[in-house]
C-alpha cells in the first residue's frame, strides 16, 4: 500500500489503512474526492455529485455518504 492517504485530503481515501472506512468514513456531497486511479465505483459517484453541486442541482447537501452507501445504493 502507498502512502497516498498520507498526502489526500479527501474523506474517503481509496488508500485508507482502515480496513471498515467504506462503511465507518462519511463524506459530504462537495467535498473532495480521492484522485487515485483507478478510479472506484464510488469515486465516480462522488464526482458525479460533485458536479450536481456546482450547477447548483443537488438538493442533498446535509446527509452523509458512506463509501459503501455510494457503491449500493441509488443516490
């Protein structure tokens, strides 16, 4: 494992040595997202949301997102 967690200022870090932070880590839609490549299914997501932020369309602000709840669920 690298020590891209080390330098990444996302909530959720692809490279997180927490074995559970899929599920434990909580992110904010507008908040960073971890730039390692390849990128994951729930990266995309985030910067999907993200993008959503910025044209001023998501609507979600306020709740949490785990990494998990990115990947399963429809957000």
């Amino acid at each position: 494992m690298s020590n891209h967690h080390l330098e990444c200022e996302a909530p959720i870090c692809k490279d997180d040595p927490n074995p559970n932070f899929k599920h434990a880590v909580k992110w904010y839609a507008g908040e960073d997202v971890c730039t390692k490549s390849p990128y994951t299914k729930w990266q995309k997501k985030q910067i999907d949301i993200n993008k959503w932020v910025k044209l001023g369309k998501f609507r979600n602000l306020e709740i949490l997102y785990t990494a998990y709840e990115l990947e399963t669920k429809s957000i």
